[in-house]
C-alpha cells in the first residue's frame, strides 16, 4: 500500500495522469513531419493498428511493394490469413507476408497467379484496380482522363476511383496511370476508402455545384427542379413557393460532422401568395445540411430554421474549446482519485493485503462513476480507467485503494497546439507549466467524437521522451 501512494504521489508531481497506453501517430516516424501531405492519414492508420509504427521511419517516399498493400489490405479488410492452400513460386510460406498475400488471392482483390512478384512495386492503375475490388467500388461513368481511354483494360477501375474520391487525377486533366505509387500515397489512398472525413471534396463542396445555391436559382428560374436537390421529398414546398423577388445576403459554410456540411442562409424574399413553413415574406435565416451522393454530386439532407449541428462541430469546437475539455477531464480524474466530493463511509478494509476506502456518496456506484467521467472521457477511457484504478464493489458500494494524490500542472497557462483535424478524431500537442516554476510538461491529447454527446477525452499524457 505505500508503494501505491508513493508511484500516485509521484506520477501527480511529474505532471502525468496515470493513464496507460501510449498514443501512436505519425509523429512516432522521423520521416514524417508535421507539413507532410499525408501525415493525418498515416496517423489514423496507425491508429487503427494498419500500419507498423514500431520502426523509426516510414520511408514515405519508398514505392508500395505488392507484399506491403497485401498486407495492409488484409488488415484493413480483416480478411481471414489461416490455413491457406495457395502456393506462389516466389513467395514461401514463410515468407512474413504469405498469410496476408494468400488471403487477398483469395478475396479476388490480386489474381491467382504462379508468381506473385511481392516486392514488385504497384503504379496507380493497378492501385485503382486492386482497391476498386477490394473495396466494392462502383462506376458511375461520369469522369474521363486525357491519357486513359476507353478501350484501355484499366479504365473502368481508374475512372471508378477518381470518381470516389480517392486517387484523383492532374490537373492538366491526365491520371498518369503508369507512375509508380509510395508508401505514403497508399496510406492516403486507404484512409480516404475507409473514413469518409479524409476525401478532398467531402466537404470543400464549389459554388457550381452547391445544392444550397441551386435551390435560391431554381426558385425563379425553374421551381420544378428543386426536388432533385434534396435527399427524399419532404420539401416540396419549396417547388409550391411562387417568388416574387429575393435577395440572398450571405450563404456561409458553419459545419462540419461525420460527412455532412452545414451552410447557413440570410436572405429577403417577397412571395406572391402564403408563406411556407420554412419561408416567409421578408427576412429569413435558414440552415441546410449537406450530403455528398456521389461525384460532384451533393444533395440537401436537410433544412431548418435553427442550426443542427451545435457546439461539438468541427468547425465550431476550437483549440480554446479542447483545452478547456482537457483541463476539465484532469480535475475530473484527480476528483476520483481522491475518493469523490461530499458524505462518504470512513471505514477503511482489506482485501488480498490492499487497504480500500469506499467512495463519497457522489461517485459511490458504477452507475455514478460512469456518468461522471462520461461528462469527460470517451466510454472506452471511462472502462479503461475503471480497470486501472483497481475499483471494487463491497455491500453494494464502490471502493478503491486508499491512495491519496494530486497534480501541479497549471493549466491557467496552459498551451494547445492542433497536431491531426478530423471529424471524429482530434489531436493535441499541450505545453503545461508544473505551478509557477519555468518547468513545462509536454502532453499529448486525443478527443473523439462521441455521437449523442460530442467530443470527449480519449487520452492525456505526458510525451515520452
């Protein structure tokens, strides 16, 4: 027992806060700085445990071999790597990647051939025909390139690719379907096909294409289009409103959340005839939110006269914002290493020779401890630290080992710096003083969002040194 409150004193006053784990981000590579074009995607790769992040570099400009993309595709894909029968002239089964190669042969994702050449590197027409199968890709026919054409075997996949999103082509309007792709293009490629935050137009939507600006055109101009900009057909009413004039004073882009835009609208319209239910003769302030349906394709989802999306939006939840959550998710933590604030039980008894206390009446459930740190903590973080903090039941109430602690981080002065921006996970690097001295405490954060109740913690700790 007094070795556990000397490792809790201790950890309080080297600013730590007792959280295990280990936070991995492309930040672990020395290659990877933090400018890198693929940083975030690689980061949240890692995250997901798809890429090895136990070496010192990532060689981000190294050509992605058909052994590594097996590998991250079957990981990626959690394809099934046991008791294969397939045999390749090239690759053993023991070569390190056999299970993995076996497995995407199998899936249909790379042919069954004598030869498999796994340290042959992949150009991006043949990236585009391995992640269209392996990710189900369809092809709206909607996009061609100066130096793919049709009768070439690789157009279908190439053209089906760009069309999600997820390799795009130049700007002179080529593909360049025989360069060589790297290691860090192939993160960025797989991080796009699985989280929707990562493509280049999810949200950076063009006027010429906006649903949004459509609609305030077409309710002049040809009122029986608008039904084609909406998701379903609950909003007929618009196509029924006859405008007599309107002037649109700003159309603003207010949030961003799982996919979806939010725009704001302030405009003046006179009718001629009743109002609708979502305009009105005179001033109006509107809020749609935006889907994205396919390429350049968006829809309006849906419209309100009040935002939908709140203060836990991407764009809305600011740096100020995570520090505050981060300073809040601290006390909470030392609140409960304390024991709780209020009435509790004193007595004190053992159990396998550690001493427990019961907790204050505040925090004395699991039910309790559970709402009270999920004001903070990600549910995982919450269960994490329940584990960690060795809590037990007795007579229906919660105890933990009688430890006492605290922390001199000062985060009055704190500093926050955003490392990774997506729309459910967020990054920080935080510079916090140790009390008044000059000393600073290096931390790094991680929010994610939980949907129903916004951002919340999933890790704090000291940067390893």
């Amino acid at each position: 027992m007094k070795n556990f409150r000397k490792n809790l004193i201790a950890a309080s006053l080297a600013g730590a806060l007792l959280f295990s784990g280990s936070i991995a981000s492309a930040a672990s590579f020395k290659d990877i700085r933090d400018d890198h074009f693929a940083k975030s995607e690689i980061e949240f790769l890692v995250e997901k445990d798809l890429l090895e992040d136990s070496v010192k570099n990532f060689q981000p400009n190294k050509p992605i071999t058909k052994a590594h993309a097996a590998v991250i595709l079957a990981k990626t894909l959690k394809l099934k790597t046991t008791h294969s029968k397939l045999t390749f002239k090239d690759v053993g089964k023991k070569h390190d990647a056999y299970r993995e190669i076996s497995a995407v042969v199998e899936a249909g994702i790379f042919p069954n051939e004598k030869n498999f050449k796994p340290n042959e590197p992949l150009t991006r027409k043949e990236v585009a025909t391995i992640l269209v199968k392996a990710f189900k890709l369809k092809d709206n026919g909607n996009l061609e390139f100066k130096d793919v054409p049709r009768s070439s075997k690789w157009h279908d996949a190439i053209t089906t690719l760009a069309e999600h999103d997820i390799a795009v082509g130049e700007s002179d309007g080529t593909f360049k379907p025989n360069k060589i792709v790297t290691r860090a293009e192939f993160a960025l490629y797989i991080a796009r096909a699985i989280n929707d935050d990562f493509l280049p137009t999810q949200y950076n939507i063009p006027m010429n294409v906006n649903p949004v600006v459509k609609l305030f055109d077409l309710l002049i101009k040809n009122p029986d289009k608008i039904d084609s900009l909406f998701t379903s057909n609950q909003y007929t009413g618009f196509k029924k409103l006859k405008v007599k004039d309107m002037e649109v004073h700003e159309l603003n882009e207010i949030g961003r959340l799982k996919g979806v835009t939010e725009f704001s609208v302030k405009l003046t319209v006179k009718l001629d005839g009743k109002n609708s239910g979502l305009l009105k003769n005179g001033y109006n302030e509107l809020y749609f939110l935006v889907t994205k349906e396919g390429y350049m394709d968006y829809k309006i989802d849906s419209v309100s006269a009040k935002p939908h999306l709140q203060g836990d939006d991407s764009l809305s939840f600011v740096n100020k914002d995570a520090l505050s959550l981060f300073n809040e998710s601290h006390k909470a933590f030392w609140t409960v290493v304390r024991g709780g604030d209020g009435m509790r039980n004193e007595k004190t008894f053992t159990v396998n020779n550690m001493e427990y206390r019961y907790m204050a009446e505040s925090l004395e459930t699991i039910e309790k401890l559970e709402v009270f740190l999920g004001n903070v903590y990600t549910p995982e973080k919450v269960a994490e630290l329940y584990k960690q903090l060795g809590f037990i039941t007795r007579d229906g109430k919660l105890a933990q080992p009688n430890a006492d602690g605290g922390s001199i981080l000062n985060w009055e002065k704190a500093k926050i710096k955003q490392t990774m921006n997506s729309t459910s996970v967020k990054k920080y690097e935080l510079k916090v003083p140790l009390g008044d001295a000059q000393e600073v405490d290096t931390m790094l954060g991680e929010l994610r969002y939980v949907p129903g109740q916004g951002w919340r913690v999933q890790r704090l700790e000291s940067k390893p040194l």
